[in-house]
C-alpha cells in the first residue's frame, strides 16, 4: 500500500474534517489531526510513527513487536499491567522473590506432632504444624493430615481435615476456629494500625461435605479489632478456590517486628453469637466469625478440609507460593522440634545422665520443653538403659539442658545417645 504526502495546511483550513482512515480492513491506516492540521493519534499493525502521542486504547492483536529501546524505566503506569501478572510469571519461571506467603506450611506438608495420625480435636490440639485449634468444648471434631484420603486439588499433596464427633449445638459462648497466629516479624511491613495499612489478599481450597456460608477473620494479638469475613461453598465434596481481599486497618494496636503475634487468622468450624460480626469491615471487638455461618461441629459426621491456605500483601490471590520442604520445616521448627538425638555431655553418677542437645534451628523463645516416653539412652559399648525420671533447665532459644534419673547400667563419663523420640521444645506462639 502506497502512502501520499498530505499538507497540513489542508486540515488548518477545513475544520470538518478531523481524522483520515486510508487502506483495507488488512492493513489500515487511522490519523487523527487537531484544528491546525497536527497529528494527535495515529494507529496502523504495519506502521509505527515516532514522536507522536497516541491516545485510546492499544489493542494487543495490532502490536506485532515493541523494541526495547522503546521502553525505558518508570515509563509504564502500575495500572497499565495486571495486578499478579508479575507474581504469577516469577512463579511459574522459579524466581523467588521474598516470603510472599506470611501462612507458614499453607500446603499442610509438615506434621511433626502426629506423624499423619488422627487425633482429638480439643482445644490448642495443631492438626498439623503451624495450624492449631481453638475451642470452647473438648472432643467435638477429630483432626487429621489428609483424613477421609480424598483427593487433593491439583498441585497439592496434603491437606487438613476435620470431622465433627456430633451434632452440637453451639451456645453463644462456644467457639470453634482453626487459627494460625503469625508472627510480627513477619508482618510488620504491613504497617496496620497506621494510615499507610496495607490490603492483604486470603486464599485456600477447601472442601465440605456441607454447603453455605462460612466465616472467619483476621485479629489482632490483642483480639480486640477484627475483621469478619464470609464465603461460599457451594458445592458439597468439591474443592473450591476462596479469595478474601482485606483492606487494612488503619486503627488499633498492631504488633509490629516483634516475636508476639503480628496477625491472627480465624477460620470458624462453629462459633457462638458473641463471636459473630458484620462481614467486611473492621470492628473494635473480639469476633473469629460471620453472623449466619454454617456450623461444622452442628452435624455429626460433617467433614472440613482445607489446603493453599495464603496470606499476601496486595489486592489479588496469586499462585501459591511453594516453598523447598526443608525451607518449610526449618520455619515450622522456629516453632516446634522434636526428635532430637544428642550425645551425653557426660554421666554424672552410675544411674544419671545429663544431655546438652543443640536445636537445629534457632526458634522463636526460650522453648518450654517436655518429655514424651520415657527416654531409652544407648551407653555406647555398654548397652542401653531407660531413664525413670526427666528434668529439663537452661533453656534458650538455641539448646537446652536434660537431667535423667533412675537408669542402670551407666557408668561415669560414659557417652551415649537418645534413641526414641523423647523430647519436644516448643515456642509456639
């Protein structure tokens, strides 16, 4: 297609016409011209034209190449590109990029406590780590790593389960929620509790032998803001993808880099009327859960399971943020360890021993520690003897000591080591 020089004094002096289209539907050539005959737009797939603004929208199918050169940096408005686009194509090409999920074990992989099994669901009982539950009433649900063995949504291993014990009726101070209480380290740069409070985006699969309206809420340490929020499973016994975008809160007491609690997550199986907010909007009280919302514990046999549970700074869920399992247990064990297998630091009489283990991971506090069995010690060379009695002191955040009474067969200095699992140290926070 051949282009003929057009003077612009033709446009100065006929005000009627303000724009010229020239070619076929293939191959079209658009210019626009304000009252002196100047250029102010033009647009062509085959035709680039330096210099000139264009305005309106550029669609994508008539942009054949962009040279970089073309863009330079802090040329493109935020809004210009999608929110996540960013986030979801580091992803999927590998690139890490911060702790973009403040949920730690969102993907319910790491289950040091229970080994898979199931237990009772009472109060402070984690079904797996990092996740624990609250309750106002014992031995309503049992908890379980992957209970029932459904299927888990694509791109997941593992999932929480819960199963209510009964058909309970929940009074207005009853409450049952999953929780996971995030630490303020980790979510101080959100800056909630000033002006410049950031939104977060909550997202997770669940899956519900019941159907309805659910709640839950993000607290503060405090438990005195709160924000109520709902969703909607609306098929039974399918996975669904939830996404909760949360404003942050300009008002009350957040917790900022500290090692108390920063942010809690509330995730409501039943809950009590004094519990039950508004949905989408913060309040100065103490809720965990929606008016209305369907109750878990309510139905004997109602199954809840839950998995990609994320927390992100941000107004869209992007893909889950998986981390190596290493890198996932390492976090978990700022929390909680056990299983530890140190050598003696020494033998102090015939029937005591003393261990000075070192914790592989540098946790949150000072960790309350505790005995599990009783502790089997294998003397090297002498055999193996069980301790009838366990103490524990100097705990630190990076050891602690262990006293052992009541063994046989040791002998003064000799070296030995664990070899059940008999110890745990928690910081939980």
């Amino acid at each position: 297609m051949a282009l003929t020089k057009v003077s612009p004094s033709l446009f100065a002096t006929t005000n009627n016409i303000t724009s010229v289209t020239v070619g076929g539907s293939a191959n079209t050539i658009s210019l626009t011209f304000d009252s002196n005959g100047v250029i102010t737009g033009a647009s062509n797939n085959a035709v680039s034209v330096a210099n000139t603004a264009i305005t309106g929208n550029i669609i994508s199918s008539q942009i054949a190449s962009v040279s970089g050169s073309v863009i330079t940096a802090n040329t493109i408005a935020n809004s210009a590109i999608q929110t996540g686009a960013v986030e979801n194509y580091m992803s999927a090409a590998g690139l890490g990029f911060g702790m973009r999920n403040r949920i730690i074990n969102g993907a319910m992989v790491i289950d040091q406590r229970n080994a898979g099994a199931s237990v009772t669901a009472n109060n402070d009982v984690f079904g797996v780590d990092r996740f624990k539950f609250v309750a106002s009433q014992s031995s309503k649900l049992t908890v379980q790593q992957n209970a029932g063995s459904v299927t888990p949504p694509t791109g997941f291993s593992n999932y929480l389960g819960y199963t209510s014990s009964s058909a309970y009726s929940v009074l207005s101070s009853d409450f049952f929620f999953i929780t996971q209480n995030i630490e303020g380290f980790n979510t101080a740069d959100l800056a909630w509790g000033t002006a410049n409070a950031a939104t977060v985006t909550l997202s997770f699969r669940v899956y519900s032998s019941l159907t309805g309206t659910f709640g839950g809420a993000l607290r503060n340490s405090a438990s005195n803001r709160s924000y109520p929020f709902s969703y909607t499973i609306s098929s039974a016994n399918t996975w669904t993808t939830i996404s909760v975008t949360i404003a942050g809160d300009t008002s009350g007491t957040w917790i900022g880099a500290t090692n108390g609690i920063g942010l809690q997550l509330a995730l409501s199986l039943g809950m009590g009327s004094t519990y039950n907010g508004t949905a989408n909007a913060w309040a100065s009280a103490n809720y965990a859960s929606v008016t209305g919302a369907t109750s878990v514990v309510g139905t004997n046999g109602a199954t809840f399971y839950i998995t990609g549970v994320q927390l992100e700074k941000g107004s869209t869920a992007t893909s889950f943020d998986y981390r190596p399992f290493g890198t996932e247990l390492a976090l978990c064990q700022r929390y909680y360890q056990r299983n530890f297998n140190p050598t003696y630091a020494g033998i102090g009489t015939a029937s005591s021993a003393v261990l000075i283990p070192r914790l592989p991971v540098v946790m949150r506090v000072a960790p309350t520690v505790s005995a599990l069995t009783t502790a089997n010690i294998d003397l090297f060379g002498v055999g193996s003897a069980n301790a009838s009695s366990t103490t524990f002191d100097n705990q630190s955040t990076t050891g602690f000591r262990a006293y052992y009474g009541g063994m046989s067969g040791s002998t003064f200095g000799q070296p030995g080591h664990l070899t059940n699992d008999a110890i745990q140290a928690s910081a939980e926070l």
